[in-house]
C-alpha cells in the first residue's frame, strides 16, 4: 500500500518510502543506504507466465498448455484504443473486452489455478497510453481491461521505436492511482537496446517517472530484436546485466538484491523478427541466469509460438518457433525458473 495518496494535478506526486519489509523492502530497522529507493508495494508474485498473442487470429487454446504442462499462468496481450482511437479498452483495437471467446478461454485457464496479467501497449496500434487524455482516464481505461478477466497485475508494454509519442508521466500518474485505490500489481515492460546500451532511454524515463509517483513496479526486460556479437544467450545475459546495474544506480537506496527481485525478463522463442534464433538451449541459459541472480519473473513471446510445425522459415511466424523443437519446449525450460537449480 502507499504511504500517502496520489494527487493528480498536472505534476507527479512525490513518495514518501515506507519503512517496511514490503516485498524485499528493508526493515524499520536496517541501516538506510544512501539516495532514492525502489518505492514499497504490493509487487508481481506470478514467477513465469508467456504473452498470450490475442491481436492475431485464430486465438489459441490456452488450456492446451494447462492440461500439457501444468502450467497456467500468462499475460494478456494486447490491450489498446479502439480504432477510433479514443480512450475505450479493446483488445488489439478491434475485439470487446467482454468478447466471449476470450472469456472462454480465460475461464478455462482459471478452471486450472491460472492467473491472468493484463498488458496494455505492445509493438502495433493505437495505445490508450495516447489515446487518454489525462491520468484520471488512462486509470480508468486500465481498470477496466482488468476488470475484464478479473485481475489484478497490469503489464503496461510502452514501445517507443515506431515513433509513438506517450507521456511516461500521465503513465505514471494513473499507476499511482490504480495502485493506491486498488492495489494493483504493476510491471513495466521496457525496450533493452544491447549488451553495452541496456535500457532505452525512453525506458529509463518511465521508470524514473514511475518512482517519483511511487508506484512499487518490477521492470520487464524485453531482450530480443537488438544489434549483437558472438552467442545470443551470452548478448541476451548481458544485455540484462546492463539494465540490472542501470536500474540499481536508478534506485541506489535499495539493497542490490531487492532491485534484482524487481526484475523480470522476458525473451522471444524461436525466430526473432530480426536475425537472431532463441533456441532451447538459449531459453535455458537465460532461465536459469535469472534464478541465479534472484530476479523476480520469467516470460517470453509468445504461447502460440511454442511448437515446431514450421522448422525453417525464414521470417518469425505468429504460431510457431520457426525451430525444430517439441511443443511447449519453451514452457517446460521457463517452468524450471521456479525450481531449486
């Protein structure tokens, strides 16, 4: 919970941190280090769960993966403005939030123990992130799509590289206001740039604006789609080392280890939309990287991908990896991010 609530006037509110064991937080009692901390609470608790693509038909039967794997935990992906481009919440611009084959599928997953994160933004389309004139709207438009499925952890997927022009302030204003009057669990998604580079700039802004309002968030890093050498595991690792150290200098007044728990990754299977190929053996090493490390959360793009009926092709494909691989390969290595090495 926030120590104080969000006043939404045109400028941030400033946190003020509690002093409490809130999600790896320090103690009352520990010795305070020195600048900005990450703010206190409530953070994800979902350790893996992929995208689930339901901008591109056909939508994919999600219990498939339940009944195979056992698992049943994803992301919702994409909520955007409709095409009007106003305010309303759809899903992909075009499909109602209460669209019944959705909440089919949803249900099915609950059916399972599976718990539902909403993302809003993506790679293609309007965002309500523009389309919402101010913070007041832009929460509401989330709690809306959460309300949809009934859940309470927001993936808010700000991509900046088309050109789109967002407001990582009014972002961060309606998060505070979700978190404070709901609870909300709240995970940036952020572009990485490479090894050397590691955050975008644009990433660098949201976080810091988010940690002026105080909302308590883990940072997504999406490491696929950048310029690298040598082996594509090691260029994936490496690029998240970057953003981890970027993220400690961010929030200097956290212990290390409480930044690292704020961390999640997330990669792309199979194919990549540039030349780059995520293989199993490429998913494992990253996967057991960020157990190794303490981060918080595991994921990647995308669940209908998870198969190898089109081994081969040259250009990434909406429902498969592009690799030889067994179904749900990726699933299965992801699920181990949980288990003691």
């Amino acid at each position: 919970m926030l120590v104080t609530a969000p006043v939404v006037t045109g400028e941030t509110p400033v946190h003020e941190s509690a002093l409490a064991d809130v999600a790896g937080t320090r103690l009352a009692d520990a010795p305070a280090r020195p600048g900005v901390p990450a703010p206190a609470g409530p953070l994800p608790d979902v350790a893996f769960a992929p995208y689930v693509d339901l901008t591109t038909p056909p939508l994919p039967a999600m219990t498939d993966m339940a009944d195979a794997t056992g698992h049943a935990d994803v992301v919702l992906a994409f909520v955007l403005a409709d095409a009007e481009e106003s305010c309303a919440p759809t899903w992909g611009g075009t499909t109602p939030l209460t669209d019944p084959a959705v909440a089919t599928r949803v249900a099915g997953l609950k059916a399972h123990g599976g718990r539902m994160t909403v993302s809003s933004g993506g790679a293609l389309g309007d965002y309500l992130e523009t389309a919402c004139p101010d913070a007041r709207s832009l929460a509401d438009a989330y709690a809306a799509a959460l309300d949809a499925v009934g859940a309470d952890h927001l993936d808010v997927d700000v991509e900046t590289d088309t050109g789109r022009d967002v407001s990582t302030r009014r972002i961060a204003e309606a998060l505070a206001l979700l978190q404070h009057e709901r609870g909300t669990r709240v995970t940036l998604t952020v572009q990485v740039d490479g090894v050397t580079e590691g955050l975008s700039a644009d990433a660098r802004r949201l976080v810091q604006d988010a940690t002026t309002a105080g909302v308590a968030a883990r940072v997504n890093l999406m490491v696929m789609n950048f310029s690298y050498e040598g082996a594509w595991a090691d260029a994936m690792i490496g690029a998240t080392r970057t953003a981890v150290g970027q993220l400690e200098r961010i929030w200097p007044g956290s212990e290390p280890a409480d930044v690292r728990r704020r961390v999640g990754v997330t990669f792309m299977i199979g194919r990549n939309d540039m030349d780059m190929t995520t293989t199993p053996d490429d998913a494992r090493a990253v996967v057991d990287d960020a157990r190794g490390n303490g981060y918080g959360g595991v994921g990647f793009w995308s669940l209908a991908r998870d198969n190898g009926s089109c081994p081969g092709t040259e250009d990434e494909a909406d429902d498969c990896s592009g690799i030889a691989q067994e179904p749900w390969a990726f699933t299965r290595i992801a699920q181990g991010f949980a288990r003691p090495s």
